[in-house]
C-alpha cells in the first residue's frame, strides 16, 4: 500500500493504532497497520502481559474501533521507523466531529490519547495539540476524569480448566454482550465476552465454534503447529473476519467442547453469520452440532446450504446430486390399509389399486420386546405402543406418500422404499418423533439418502428427550400381555359371561378367511377368535394346489382391506367346539356402521346359514342382505334363477289393524330436544332458506320505535305472540303455552315455533309483543313440528334419560334425517326416524329401533299389549311356505325383547317394567 491512500479500516489495535485494509484481488487485500503521530493511547494488557493494561484503554480503544472499524478512511503516512519499520501518521474521515475530521485531533480532545513531546512532526500541530489536551484535562474528558476508577476493567484472558464447567453452566443459553477479537477460521472465533451485573466491566476471553456449521480449516503460523488451509479455508476466514471482527455482537453459548472451548450463536445486528457463511457455499452444516443451535432457526440454515447446492457455490462446485432411481408410483395420494410395525405400514394406490409397504424415512422403531403368550406373539414395549399409535392415527386413513430414497437389502434386511408419509399435512414420522415412539437414524454427512425434513425429525427427538416422554423416559417400558381367550373350548367358556353382557369393541388382528377373525379385546386383556353367526364363508385353500371356492379371495381381500386393523364392536352368542365366539361384528366403513356379516351377505361373498341365521338377533337383516344380492345377481348369485313365490301380508290385529305403511315420508332436519323420543324438526321440504330472511324481516319490524306498542300488552293462552329469544335478544314468533306469576312477576312460558325450544320470559313490551299479521302463521306456516318417536318411551329412571339423549344425539349427529310419518295431530306427528345413510329401509334401522337395540327405550306398553302372539303364531303356521310381512310394532318389540335377553343397559338387571305390570 501506498504512503498515502485510501481503505478500510480493519480493526483497532489500541487507542492509537489501527490496521486498515485495501482492494482485495484474487485473495484477501494487503494491510497496513498504522500509528498516529504526536500521540500514544492507554496500552491495553495482553494474555501474555496482563499487568501492563492502563486505566482507560479500553475506552480509548473502544471509541475508535465504534468510530471506524468497517468504515473507510483517508490515511497519510509522515514517516517510518527504522527499528520496527513501524509507520506513523494521521487518520481523516469524511463526518465532521468536534468540528474535526482528523481522527488524532478528535481522540485528543476526548481525552483518549497523551500527546507526546518528543515526535519529530511540526511543532505547529504539535502546539494545536497541546492545546487540545489542556482544554480535554480542564474539562476532566476521557483518561482526564476525577473519579480514576471509571477506567478500570477486568480481564481474564482465558478460563482455567477447572472453572469451564462453572462458566458453562451459568451462562448456557443466556445471551451476552460480546466483541469478537480474532477470528481463527470462517467459524472459529475469539471473543471477549461482558460478564453481566459486575460493578466493574469484567471481561472473558473465550473461544467459541459456530453451532451447526463448519468452514473449512484454517491453521497458520501457529507455534509447533502444522500449517492447514483447506480449499477456501482463507477465504471463509476473511469472509468472517471482514463482517464481524471487532464488532459488537450477541454470543449464545450452547455446548461446550472438551478442551474447554464453546460451541455456540453469534448474533450480529445485520443477522447470524453462520446462515450467511452457508449461503455464500464458506460452511457445511455441522450435524453433531445443529441442534444446539438457539440463535437462528435451523431449517434457515439448512435452506442456505442447499441454495448453495443449488448454486454449486465455492466448497460444492463439485457437488452432484445422487440418482435415487425411485420406483414407480413413488409420489401419491392412497389409503392405509395395514400397520406393519412401529415405522412400517402398508397404502393402497387408489388409482391401479396396488398395495405399496413403506417404511418411515430417517426414523426406527422402538426395539421389539416380543412377549409369547400361547399362540399369540405380541409387540410389548414402546415397540408396541409405535404401532398402536400409527394404527389409531392412519389406519383406513388417506395419506400422501412420497418415497425419499430407496434403502437396498442387507443381511436379514430387505429393500425398503422409505417415505416421508403426510397426514392432515402432518408429518407422521415427526408426530412419532414428538410423543418418544420413534428414533432419528445417524446419517453420514454427504449421505443423501434422508428425509428432506431430517432436521425437523431431530428437533423434535430433541424436544422428546427433553421432555423425556416415550422412550427417552426414566421409567421402565410398559409390558402388554394378552391371554388366548379362544385358546380351547373351557377357556373360552371363561369369557363367555362378559362378552354376552352387551356390546364389546375391539380391533382387528388379523383375519384367517372372511367368516373368523382374530380380534385384540384390551378392556379384557385377551385375544379372541369370532366366528360371524349367520353366514357360511365360501373356503380359502391353504395351499396353491388346494383351490379355494369361488370369491373367497375376494371376500377376504375386501375384510382385510375395510377393517383389518380397525377399531371395531361385537356381540357374542355362544361359543364353538374349538374356542371361538360366535357373534356378530361391527365396523365403520366409508363413514357408515355396518354388521360385516350383512355386508358379505349383501355383497354376494357369502351364502346364509340358515340354523345359525336363524338364531341370530340379526335373522331379519340377514335375510334381507342375502335376498338384496340375489336381485342383484352378484358375485355367487351371478346364475342365481329366483323363484317364484306368491307373497301375503299377515296384518297383525285384535280390534285396531296396527299400522303396516307411512302416511308418508318425509326429509326433516332436528331443531330441539327435549327427550329422546320428544323432538321438534323442520322439514327440509318447506324452504328453510326463507326462514332466516322471515327473522330478518321480523326484527327489522320490530326495532323500529313506531311499532312498539302504545300500551302495555299482555297475551292470552295459545295466543300467537312475537317474543324475544333471552340468549341472543332476537325476535322470533311464539305460542304462549301458558301464563303464571313467579316472584311476585307475571311470567309466559313461549314456544318458539320455528324452532321447537320454549322458555319462561317476564312478561313486558320489552320482550312479549303482537305478531304483526304479515307474519302470522296463516300467511307463513310455521317451520318447526313437534314430532315423537312412534311407539317407544324413555324410562322412567333420570340416568337412562340422559343416556338415551346422548345415544340419540350420537346416532344422529351431522346426519341427514328421514321421517315416515305413522300419524298427524295438528301440528304434531309420530314419526320411524331415519338417517340418510341407513338406508332407511328396515325398521331394525331406524333411530326408533337402535334405541331399543341398545336397552336405552321401550316399547309403549299400549302396543305390546295390541300385537296378539297367538294369532302371530297361528298366522304364521297358515302361510309357512309364504314370506311373512312383519308389522312395525312386532318388529320392535323382538328387538326390545333381544336387549333384554342381552341385558343390555336398562335391562342389566332384568325387566325393570315389570314391577309396572
């Protein structure tokens, strides 16, 4: 560099020294340090020398280094020493400070340096500056201050190895003000930290390594050290030191590395140096040190060294990205159909139906903890409790599949397709991650063969073990024992009991052919085979030259498909001679319940049995189902020729024909409750769309000021009144079911007749008023009808109430409903209730009848007592050929009576009517 010049300044070695640096061009830019004339600063100690440091170095040094490090300067040197070559000279910036550009002058007025004597300058700036340093001691300026104790500092140049431990624990995670004084290589610095609430500034020398990044290695000229530079080692090394040398700067300290030196974040105001080292292709992410990082996000970083990549930027010019050679289908939308393991699973392609097993990218199961307990071989452990956890989640689930890398076979170990698997955009490997269910692999560092989410899967072990949850917890793995409830015909007789008392859930295990399934019953602790009642399964051949009979394979693949695995209900009837429970079993599928049994017999998969079928509380769906697939003619009913049987009705009466057909049927939506069988519903027919602009309209009436009434008003009994509803304070139209006083209040208890709810309200023009005729029900009807379930009661019993109102909300939440009208009283009906999905063809699935089914109602007295058993029985001898047309309250009635052998609810303890008789 030239003895006169321009450049940057690079940083500050005292109060009166500094380095400045000139153009770079291919390498780092050459340097000079530089002096000022006439002056000296305070000197600052060293490791070396600590003794020497001066009252106010520090200051001194660290107005300067505020003032100019990063800025450019005019420089000019007056001479150079002959000893240490060592070059004097002033310091010019364009900012006007003091009404001085010259940095000597400005330094010397803040009291910051002496002026020396002895300098060989002119006199003339000499004297200038002598006088600046008479007025900076009279104004007690800088190193001139009264109070002396303002310049002192502490120092500790390094942390003895014994107190490392000490330090790390008190300031992990704690940000600290900091200025980084060396920089060693792009991510090694050495700074000086401000130890935090110290009467004195107190200051620590440490070294700290970037967390989650590495430069390449830059070692030089280190005494009885070898050289090191690696390819773009000196550059990563002045791309650091050029942005953050001695500036100011946040330090997170996050680990800590054996020799005693940091692992941690530098914050910079213009941001992390760390992501910006990465983005420039100067780092690598450091995964043994990534998640330690705190003072960035960590998918930043990794964003920044895969634009890098991208980029093929400085250390990746030679990068390339590995051929993956991924199979077909390896990026879809499909449905899982079965859980192999805690990191396994099996989706089917709903576009060429093909069954594709995946395992979890990145990520391995607990380790397996067999337990053998009889023929059943079960996973215990958090092994056990990964696979649970993805069933519950996935199974029967649409997921998005999209297979990262294909991991070749290995010893015992197969091919495997590995996935990154979504669900409700929800990484499922992650979620297994979070609750402790799951691993994260180590992969080598160029190995490419990850998740592209690697890092979020690490984060979230990391949360894991924090929490420690899972696996990372302190306590002992949980241990699952199932006992073979079907082991042998005695054991099973065991269990009969508890499983006759009612519905049982369960979950599919695994299923031998469409009529036995395996089911896993945790509430019992055992494992159990049903055998479907009703039915006889076509048979699967065990072997390729044993054949099977026709749609057995069929019938299996659509069970296996539907509800293997799934959360399922049954019943049982009775045992076989091997152990097995014959039942029947319940699973939702496509958003339906169904008794697989009906739904193989309506599918053409299987035949009736007609001993079994008979027995069974099922007989009438059964048949149904059967008759449904033979119109059909599907599956095995492909030839099927029917024949021709003349139908009669038996009409079931003694004085009063009991009714056989609906006035009619209508589509209703439920508007209110007060029981489960006393309800209000609008029917869907009657423009529900106007009813909100009916109340619209009425409310705009009613708050104008010269439609309220003149004097007060007081209704009449079932009177048609405008009344304001008490929780939303809007008017709706009413029927004044009756007046009474309360409280020394006149009260009406209205019902609300578009809606079906009813409520007591002070009578008042504030709250009751005349319902102005264009709104009166003879112009617009009223859209709410007050409806009872036909032929059933609730008990008596509060309880059963409550119950059987939450049973019905449950049957009929969120679900299109279907009326048949059985009959009409003014504005009030009895209704069969149906949902949409049922299918609303048999009275068995009616809302009516699953209230029965499930011991939660009862057949009206009234009705048994109308449905003659001896005419049924004799009806039925006369017409044994013919098909029988049972009546609805027959039907209903041996519904009631299966709950009650069941003992179902209600009926746990007998016929609680009885008593009634």
């Amino acid at each position: 560099m030239s003895k006169k010049g321009r450049g940057i300044v690079k940083s500050i070695v005292s109060g009166d020294t500094l380095i400045i640096k000139g153009r770079a061009v291919n390498g780092p830019p050459p340097e000079k340090i530089i002096s000022f004339s006439n002056v000296e600063a305070p000197k600052l100690g060293t490791q070396n020398d600590p003794s020497r440091e001066e009252l106010f170095a520090l200051q001194s040094r660290d107005y300067l280094r505020k003032l100019l490090v990063g800025k450019e300067v005019t420089y000019e040197i007056d001479y150079t020493t002959n000893t240490n070559k060592r070059d004097f000279g002033s310091i010019s910036i364009p900012k006007v400070i003091e009404g001085e550009t010259n940095i000597t002058r400005i330094m010397v007025k803040k009291g910051f340096v002496k002026v020396r004597n002895n300098d060989r300058n002119s006199s003339e700036e000499l004297d200038y500056l002598t006088q600046l340093e008479q007025q900076a001691k009279k104004e007690h300026r800088g190193m001139w201050a009264k109070d002396q104790d303002t310049g002192k500092r502490e120092v500790s140049w390094k942390i003895d190895s014994k107190d490392v431990d000490a330090f790390y624990k008190k300031f992990k995670g704690k940000k600290l003000n900091g200025v980084v004084e060396q920089v060693r290589s792009g991510s090694t610095v050495r700074v000086a930290v401000k130890i935090p609430d110290q009467l004195v500034p107190t200051y620590q020398y440490i070294v700290l390594s970037m967390s989650g990044i590495r430069s390449p290695m830059f070692r030089k000229n280190i005494p009885n050290v070898d050289d090191l530079v690696e390819p773009y080692g000196e550059e990563a090394r002045y791309f650091t030191e050029s942005r953050i040398l001695q500036s100011d700067v946040k330090v997170i300290i996050e680990n800590k590395l054996p020799n005693g030196d940091f692992i941690g974040s530098i914050l910079h105001p213009a941001g992390n140096i760390a992501e910006v080292l990465l983005l420039e292709g100067l780092a690598k992410i450091n995964d043994p040190t990534l998640m330690d990082v705190t003072g960035c996000d960590i998918l930043k970083l990794r964003e920044a060294e895969n634009k890098a990549k991208e980029k093929k930027l400085r250390i990746w010019k030679d990068f390339v990205v590995t051929d993956k050679n991924l199979p077909p289908d390896s990026n879809f939308n499909g449905q899982v159909v079965r859980i192999i393991s805690g990191d396994t699973l099996v989706v089917q392609n709903p576009v060429n139906g093909r069954e594709k097993k995946v395992t979890l990218s990145s990520i391995k199961r607990p380790p397996q903890d067999k337990q053998t307990i009889g023929r059943n071989a079960q996973d215990s452990g958090y092994a056990y409790e990964a696979k649970e956890f993805l069933r519950k989640k996935l199974i029967g689930k649409n997921v998005h599949v999209k297979v990262d890398y294909v991991k070749e076979a290995t010893g015992e170990y197969e091919e495997r397709e590995c996935a990154t698997v979504t669900y409700k955009n929800q990484n499922v490997a992650e979620l297994l991650i979070s609750k402790g269910l799951a691993t994260v692999i180590w992969h080598k560092r160029e190995d490419q063969d990850r998740s592209p989410f690697y890092d979020r899967l690490r984060m979230a072990e990391e949360e894991a073990k924090e929490a420690k949850i899972g696996m990372h917890s302190d306590k002992e793995a949980p241990v699952y024992r199932y006992v073979d409830a079907s082991e042998n015909l005695s054991k099973a007789k065991s269990f009969l009991t508890s499983f006759q008392n009612g519905t049982s859930r369960g979950i599919v295990d695994y299923i031998p052919n469409c009529g036995r399934y395996i089911l896993r019953v945790p509430k019992e602790n055992c494992r159990m085979v049903l055998v479907l009642g009703g039915i006889r399964a076509p048979r699967l051949g065990k072997t390729e030259k044993d054949k099977s009979e026709p749609f057995a394979k069929e019938a299996l693949d659509y069970v296996n498909s539907s509800i293997l695995q799934h959360d399922v209900e049954f019943t049982v009837e009775t045992t076989d001679r091997s152990g097995g429970f014959i039942g029947a079993l319940f699973a939702t599928i496509n958003g339906i319940k169904k008794n697989i049994a009906v739904q193989l017999l309506e599918l053409g998969y299987v035949r009736i049995n007609d001993y079994s079928a008979d027995q069974s509380p099922y007989r009438d769906e059964l048949y149904e189902a059967e008759e449904k697939a033979k119109a059909a003619k599907i599956n095995i009913w492909e030839n099927y020729v029917p024949e021709v049987k003349e139908e009669v009705e038996v009409v079931v009466n003694k004085s009063t024909p009991l009714p056989q057909k609906a006035i009619e049927r209508v589509e209703v939506v439920l508007s209110n409750m007060t029981s489960a069988v006393d309800i209000c519903v609008q029917l869907a027919s009657s423009n529900l769309g106007r009813l909100e602009q009916l109340i619209d309209d009425l409310n705009n009436y009613e708050s104008r000021s010269e439609n309220a009434p003149k004097t007060p008003f007081v209704p009449k009994n079932n009177e048609i009144i405008a009344a304001k509803f008490s929780e939303d304070n809007t008017w709706y139209r009413a029927r004044v079911r009756k007046l009474f006083s309360e409280g020394g209040k006149r009260k009406a208890n209205v019902f609300y007749l578009d809606y079906g709810n009813s409520e007591d309200l002070v009578v008042s023009n504030n709250n009751l008023r005349p319902l102005p005729e264009q709104f009166s029900v003879k112009k617009i009807p009223q859209y709410a009808v007050e409806a009872k379930l036909a032929f059933i009661d609730v008990f008596s019993d509060e309880d059963w109430k409550i119950e059987a109102y939450e049973q019905f909300q449950d049957i009929t939440d969120q679900k299109s409903l279907i009326a048949d009208v059985i009959s009409k009283n003014g504005n009030s009906m009895s209704i069969m209730l149906y949902t949409k999905e049922s299918g609303a063809k048999t009275v068995a699935s009616s809302v009516n009848a699953q209230l029965l089914a499930e011991g939660l109602a009862m057949v009206q007295k009234n009705w048994i007592k109308r449905v003659d058993n001896e005419i049924i029985k004799r009806a039925k001898s006369m017409v044994d050929s013919k098909k029988i047309i049972k009546s609805i309250p027959e039907v209903l009635i041996e519904i009631q009576d299966q709950a009650k052998k069941s003992r179902i609810n209600a009926w746990r303890y007998g016929d609680i009517t009885e008593d009634d008789e």
